[in-house]
C-alpha cells in the first residue's frame, strides 16, 4: 500500500523534472515560465502577449518586431544573436535601435529565461 503511494508520487514527480526547465544551451540554461514574467513585465508592450509583434506600444514604432511564432522568421536568430539583442539592444545586433537594450534592468538569467520563453514560440508552433 505505502510503496503503491510512493510510485504514484513519484512518476508525476520524475515527468516534471524531466520537462519543467527547458533550456535552450546547455550553458545557458533559461525558465521558460520565469521568462514570460519577464516578458510581461519589459517586453509585452512592444512584442504582444503571445509574441505577434502586437502590443499596445507597437503602433508606436517604425520598425514592426517579428512574430515570434514564425520560424521561418526567428530561426535566423542564434541564441547568441538573441542575448546581444536584449542585453544590448537591437543596435548592437544588427536591427533597429527601437529595440531597446535591457543589460541594466535584466540580469543574465532573466535574459536566459526571457530567450527561452521567445524560443519556445517557434520551436513548439506546428
Ligand atoms: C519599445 C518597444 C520594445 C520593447 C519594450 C522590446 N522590444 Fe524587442 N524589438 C522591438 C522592435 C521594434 C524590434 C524589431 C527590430 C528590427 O527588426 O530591426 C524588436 C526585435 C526584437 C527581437 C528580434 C526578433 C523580432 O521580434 O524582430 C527580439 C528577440 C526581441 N526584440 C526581444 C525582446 C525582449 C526579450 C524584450 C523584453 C525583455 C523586448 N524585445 C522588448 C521593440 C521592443
């Protein structure tokens, strides 16, 4: 009987552990879920709420972000052209300086976390 409890216990436990924290690199390990905190907080207003590109602010800005579902789009980002991008904005990787650099409000693993959460965008759409 006690053993039986174990088991149920312990199969959802080992599932979780298996599929809780997608990492993206294994030096870089982001939290999907912590990411879209992130996400919300510093980025939904110019990128959406599910990544469209959307957000409230976005009617403000002349360069239009991409749509993180897409990725025919997002593929030919790497994630160390995703890191440079928030860290430093989009200057510093190429784009347009309407995206602005997070390196002083966002530490390395919010910026980890927040990659993962834009990643997992594109890599689970159809
Ligand atoms: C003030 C508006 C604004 C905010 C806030 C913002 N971005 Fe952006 N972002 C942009 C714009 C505009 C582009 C498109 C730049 C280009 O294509 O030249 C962009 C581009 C990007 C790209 C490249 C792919 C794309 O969408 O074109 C990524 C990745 C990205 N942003 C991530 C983030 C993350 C992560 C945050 C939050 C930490 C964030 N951005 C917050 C405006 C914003």
């Amino acid at each position: 009987m006690e053993k039986k409890f174990f088991v149920f216990l312990a199969v959802p436990f080992w599932v979780y552990l298996q599929a809780a924290p997608i990492s993206f690199a294994a030096d870089k390990p982001g939290n999907v879920q912590k990411g879209v905190e992130v996400h919300k907080k510093q980025c939904l207003r110019c990128h959406g709420a599910e990544g469209k590109g959307d957000g409230p602010a976005s009617r403000l800005l002349k360069v239009k972000p991409a749509d993180w579902r897409d990725p025919a789009r997002m593929s030919s980002l790497s994630d160390e052209d995703l890191y440079r991008l928030v860290k430093e904005g989009g200057a510093a990787a190429g784009k347009s300086k309407m995206m602005p650099a997070f390196g002083a409000k966002l530490n390395d693993q919010e910026i980890y976390d927040v990659i993962a959460f834009v990643k997992s965008l594109h890599s689970k759409a159809k």
